[in-house]
C-alpha cells in the first residue's frame, strides 16, 4: 500500500492519503504523527506512516450505506479474476446485458477477462454455456479497503 494512513483519534482507520497531504495535516496541526519511517525526516517532522487526528471525526454516514459501484470496485471486490474461467481480469460483464434492461449494480456485475466477456456477448451466462464460479456480492466498506 502507498500512502499515509489517517487514523481518527479514538485509532481507528479512516483512509489514506498522499505523504504532501499528511506533511499539511501536521502543518496545520489536525494531526500528529503516530507512527514514522525510522531516521527519515521532512523538515521537522519525522516521515509518518500513520497521522493520527487530534479530534474525532464522526463516521457513521460513511459505514451505514455500502460503497457506490464502481468498476474499481467490482475488479477489487473479485480480486482481478474472471467469474468465468478464474484467469486476470480487466474488464466488467453485467450478467444481465445493459441491452436487456441490466444496471451497474453490485449485483449484476462481475470481474472478467476480455475473452470470457467478448465469448459471452449481449447475452446471459447461461445461453453463452458460461458458469458464474463466484456469485456476486454487495461488499462493506471494510471489505474494499483491506484489499
């Protein structure tokens, strides 16, 4: 992972940020450093692995409702791997065609590789012979993050 974790002040993990951005966190002094790279320095600040916020951000609109759908997202949650065949995964299927009424929706989509999704077409799984070896999920926020 790259970046600097921001953990709110009760520790818990918030979101990463650039190493620029963290630099201005403790600059304007909403944060301070938690965690540092050993011997390195910016100036007067150590180089922070974790920046911990000095107030406590209230988060519990961002948990309640799961992340919006995103291709990055369908690609993260399936971890880069064809539904179809297990193999990389670049592009997103809709498993049932936009054509025929199908939405970007968690549900409906799935990581697949450019073979599997040009073999299936503008059809469904099931009249291209393709068999879903995962089924589709809605993922938490945490689940996103991890990966």
């Amino acid at each position: 992972m790259t970046g600097v974790l921001v953990l709110n002040a009760d520790l818990g993990p918030l979101h990463r940020v650039s190493l620029k951005h963290a630099v201005r966190m403790l600059v304007r002094q909403v944060a301070e450093v938690h965690e540092a790279v050993p011997d390195r320095h910016i100036g007067i600040f150590p180089v922070p692995r974790a920046v911990r916020l000095l107030r406590y951000v209230v988060t519990r609109w961002r948990f309640g409702v799961g992340p919006a759908w995103s291709r990055a997202g369908v690609l993260a949650r399936d971890g880069r791997r064809c539904a179809y065949c297990g193999g990389p995964a670049s592009t997103v299927d809709h498993i049932v065609p936009r054509s025929r009424g199908g939405r970007n929706t968690w549900l409906n989509t799935v990581a697949a590789c450019g073979a599997c999704n040009h073999r299936k077409g503008d059809r469904t799984p099931a009249e291209a012979g393709l068999v879903l070896r995962v089924k589709p999920t809605v993922p938490t926020w945490a689940a996103l993050i991890a990966r």
